[in-house]
C-alpha cells in the first residue's frame, strides 16, 4: 500500500490536470465466511466498509473517486467474474471532463473538424489506457481460454464508454457487434493466443503483451469509426482496420523497446 501511495503521490504532483480514480479490489477475500458468491451491488459489508473507508483515508487527496470491483476467474466460483463492472464504467464516465465531451458539437470548419477529432481522441485515451493495462494483466493468467471472457467483457465495456464519449449510446449486445466488425481477423488471432499459453511461461508473456496491445488498437480502430459517424459520415471498415493495425504493430514495437 506504501508503494502505491508513493507512486499516486508522485502522479497527483505531475499531472495534477488529469483525475483519478481509485479502484479497490479482491473483495471476496474478506467476504463472511458463508458467502459463496457476490451480493448485490455494491457489497454492505462491515468488513469491506472498514477496508474501502481506510484504503480511501490512506490515499486521501489522490484521487477524485472511489469504486469498489472485483476480478475473479470461472474456476473461483463467483458471478460475474467483473463484478462492480457498470459502477467501474459509470465512475469513469463522470470523471471525464464534461467540455470535452460536448466540443464535437462544436464543428466548424474541415481544419476545426481535425482539431476537435484530436481533442476527442486525447480524451478517449484516458480510457483506452486502464482499460489495455487491464487486459495485459487479465491475459496473464497462464490458464489457457480462462480468461477470454473477462476479456471480452472488458473490451465491449470499453467501447461502449468510447461510443458515450462520442454521443453514442449503445447496448452491451451493440457494442459486441462493433468489436466484431472493428476487429476483423484481429479475433481469430485471440483465440491462436490463448492456445499459446500451453507454452509454459514464454506463451504466458507473448499473450499478455499481445491482450494489452489488441485493447489499445481497438479502442483507437474505434475513435475512427465513432469520429466517422458523428461527421456524419459512414464508417470506412478498410480505414478502420488499416489504424487498428498500424496501432497495433505501434503498440507491440513501445512494449519491445519496454
């Protein structure tokens, strides 16, 4: 807990523009012990309220929000496995600023178009980065196809706070489906990752690094294609595979150099 204070710390003094949230997981650890699956959201827990309320005055002034959420695997028995996934999501929302999120209205000319698109852009990374940080983390599991779920519903959350970013709103199911059409071969490579991680260790690390960069160029495939529909334009698909895998290639090549 020192370690990470010291690293919020050390963030809250550099970018002190850019707001935070704290996300406090691994909840069923301290579950009652005839607890076999999650309550109702959020948990009423006296011990989890003792923990959330001491974590928050260990990070007090670090942070503009507090969640609760919790990771697990299909094997650990819990359900959902991304539980306190919408108050995730909804946490996030409101911290973006909400200027940003009404500039694209403000459309003047093709050369303010193409500075509006960056503004929208650099707001959507705010996003796109926990979220690729996340799926890097998750693909870590060296349990082959276990965490393709979790996965996916990290990535279909992550587009659907893009398209709110950009005006749309969508349903889980919709989202999916702009995954899908985004994504193109991209997914039959997903699958070739998960059978990798039969690779003790070495797949394990390949996997992981492909997970978190697949997430950063879909979350950029998809500011085209929403820029794309809020221009009133209809979405170039080849244009959109065409970024999403030069962002790809991008994101792998940082990771190297890392």
């Amino acid at each position: 807990t020192d370690t990470l204070r010291n690293i919020a710390q050390k963030l809250r003094q550099q970018y002190t523009h850019i707001p935070c949230l704290l996300a406090v997981t691994c909840l069923h650890e301290i579950y009652p012990p005839d607890m076999e699956n999650h309550p109702d959201y959020p948990p009423n827990f006296a011990e989890i309220n003792r923990a959330f309320d001491e974590i928050k005055a260990n990070f007090s002034g670090l942070y503009d929000r507090a969640t609760l959420v919790d990771f697990t695997l299909e094997e650990d028995g819990y359900s959902p496995v991304f539980y306190g996934l919408e108050a995730f999501r909804d946490s996030l929302t409101s911290l973006l600023p909400e200027a940003e999120a009404k500039t694209i209205y403000q459309l003047l000319d093709e050369q303010a178009g193409d500075k509006l698109g960056n503004i929208y852009r650099d707001t959507a990374r705010r996003y796109i980065l926990p979220f690729s940080i996340m799926a890097t983390t998750l693909a870590a599991v060296p349990l082959p196809f276990t965490t393709m779920p979790v996965l996916t519903a990290l990535q279909v959350s992550m587009i659907g706070l893009l398209g709110k970013l950009y005006g749309q709103t969508l349903t889980p199911s919709q989202a999916g489906g702009i995954v899908s059409t985004i994504a193109g071969g991209f997914l039959a490579q997903a699958i070739g990752r998960e059978l990798i991680k039969f690779i003790p260790g070495f797949g394990t690390v390949i996997a992981a690094s492909w997970a978190g960069a697949y997430t950063w160029s879909l979350g950029e495939a998809a500011c085209v294609y929403f820029g794309d529909l809020m221009g009133g334009k209809k979405p170039d698909l080849q244009t959109i595979q065409n970024v999403m895998e030069q962002s790809f290639q991008s994101k792998q090549n940082t990771q190297k150099e890392e």
